[in-house]
C-alpha cells in the first residue's frame, strides 16, 4: 500500500488534490470573514481593507480552482498510466473498477471542475464591475465550491489506498460490453439511430443557444443555453457509448468511453470530453451571469461577458460535434459505406 505513493503520476495527483483542498479551505475560511464584515457601500478604512483583501483571497482562489479543474485531466492521465501495472485492465476502466470509489471519484473530480469553473466566471465578471457589488456573494459561491475540493482529495486518497497491483481487473469488455448491452432497457437507450439523432439535435440546440447569445444576449436565451449545455452531456452520452466508440474502435459492440483517450480509439476522447466540458461550463456561466445581472447594477459588463461565454460555447459544442462524427465518417469513408453495424 505505502508503494503506491511512490509512483510519479499517484503522488502528482494527490499533491494537487491535496494542495487544492487545503488552500480552498483557508480560502473558504477567509470567505467567511469577509462575508460577516462586508459593508457594500460603506467607503471606510476598514472596508477599503476589506476590499483589498477579498481581491487578494479571490486572485489566489483563482489559480487554485483553476489547479482543481487540470486536476480532472490529471485523473484521466493517472488511471491511465497505472493499466499496465494492474492484470487485466485494458483501460482505466479496468483500473478505475478495481477499487471501491473509483467511477466515484471520478465523477467527483468532474463535479468539482465544473463547479470551480463556474466560479471563476463568477469571479472575472465580478472583475469586470466598477464597484464589488458581487463579491459577497462570490464569497458565498466559495463556500459551496470548497467542500467539493476536500471531498475530491479525499476520494482520491482513498482510490490510492484501494489500489492492488496484485489484484487481477477486469476489463471494459467484461463490464461495460457484457453488462451494459444485455439489457432490454439498455440496448434501447444505446440504439445508434436514435441515440445519434438525440445527440445531434442537443448539440444542435447547445450550439445554437451559444451563437445567439454571441450575437445578441438575450435573457431568455441566456437561461435557456445554460439548461441545454447543462443537461447535453447526458443526453450526448448515450451516443458516445452506442456510436462514437463503436466507430472509433471498429467494434459493434465496444462501448467504452476510456477506450477513445487511446491510441486504438484515435484519441478522440481527449477534444471529444474537453469540448463538451468547456461548451457545458460556458452555457452554464451564461446562465449564472444573467442571474447576477440585476445585482451587478449594469448591463454592459453583463452583456460584454456574455458575448464571450457565448462564443466559448458555441466555438466548444462545434468541436464536440466535429470530434463525434470524425470517426464516424473516417470508418464509412474507409469501408466504402458499410457501416460498423452493417450496410448503411
């Protein structure tokens, strides 16, 4: 157990979750300082010095966050880099299944990257005011976010602790290949054709969403880009699992996602996930910068930050799409249109 704290990549991964953790609870700890004594308004000596320190909290908050949203890249890297180490896993998977909190952890990781992204946007647009009408609540924002970060290292430390090297994994195709289609309910939800067309018309609509509030920003539209982009990659998922991999790995019945951050999968993964992360935070922030527009006292800024969410956004869902049809149209292109699942 002590010797899995030897390997480079396990104690990269526990320094920053560690680091990130540890650093957001002062944060947070300091939050709750600034929150019982913020005076908005007041022009006194000590509020001026609270304004000073808040700015200096939130700036160093910021690099943190921003360390904990790399950290969940770094996961992926970590589970990956440890497959050869553990029989039987073919990707991290494997690795991942191997341990009691693994798929959890993971999920946690994810959770908290978005969630500290969006405080980051929270926190720009608060930079983008003339006065620090939002800080209080940014400070508040902070508050919900740090639990994440301590509850991420601690399901980090436990996957390390979890970790057998001498164990024999299973792998995706014991897991997510048997399992997952050999269900009524399953291979109804994972059928390529309409899995493929929910995805496209959810990535269409994201898409669309972003370019209007690119253009135009929009109340309405504002809101409504950050539900699609929120509930998108669920309902993107299915077709990732049923079409993209399949495609990907040249396989009808390959279904797993961890595949496709491998050379066998075209590491497609990799622009695949990212854009979706980064479209799923824009849209998000969108909707999250309308909701404070009111108490930030002025359209300008709300509009300007929207625009540029707007654009991330749509620029991001573009790529998703164009990352989930690329292996879809290099194996009909190849094949001379004999799709994966038969003839087209």
């Amino acid at each position: 157990m002590v010797t899995n704290f030897l390997n480079l990549w396990i104690l990269a991964r526990l320094i920053q979750a560690g680091a990130a953790a540890l650093l957001c609870a002062l944060g947070a700890a300091a939050g709750c300082r600034i929150v019982r004594r913020w005076r908005s308004g007041q022009s006194c000596e000590a509020q001026l010095a609270l304004e000073r320190q808040a700015e200096l909290v939130a700036s160093v908050m910021q690099g943190v966050l921003l360390l904990e949203v790399l950290g969940l890249a770094l996961s992926i890297l970590v589970t990956d880099h440890l497959v050869g180490g553990i029989r039987g896993a073919m990707c991290a998977f494997g690795v991942l299944a191997a341990t009691r909190t693994g798929h959890l952890g993971l999920l946690v990781s994810a959770v908290t990257a978005v969630a500290c992204a969006l405080w980051m946007i929270f926190h720009a647009f608060d930079l983008t005011l003339d006065a620090p009408v939002l800080t209080r609540r940014k400070f508040f924002a902070l508050l919900a976010v740090a639990p994440l970060t301590l509850l991420d290292f601690a399901l980090a430390l436990q996957f390390v602790l979890d970790l057998d090297f001498q164990v024999i994994a299973s792998c995706c195709s014991t897991w997510v290949d048997g399992a997952a289609i050999n269900t009524r309910a399953a291979r109804l939800v994972l059928s390529p054709t309409p899995a493929g067309v929910l995805a496209l018309t959810v990535t269409g609509l994201a898409l669309l969403a972003g370019a209007v509030q690119w253009r135009r920003p929009r109340r309405a539209m504002a809101f409504a880009a950050a539900a699609v982009s929120g509930l998108a990659p669920v309902a993107v998922l299915p077709a990732i699992l049923g079409v993209v991999a399949p495609y990907a790995l040249a396989t009808p019945g390959h279904l797993c996602p961890f595949c496709l951050f491998h050379a066998q999968g075209g590491y497609v993964g990799w622009p695949l996930f990212g854009a979706m992360f980064v479209g799923s935070v824009a849209g998000l922030g969108s909707g999250l910068v309308e909701w404070n527009r009111r108490g930030a006292g002025a359209d300008g800024p709300a509009d300007a930050m929207e625009r540029t969410l707007g654009q991330w956004s749509a620029l991001a869902w573009a790529l998703a799409a164009l990352a989930g049809l690329f292996p879809v149209v290099r194996y009909l292109l190849r094949s001379g249109g004999i799709a994966v699942f038969g003839e087209v």
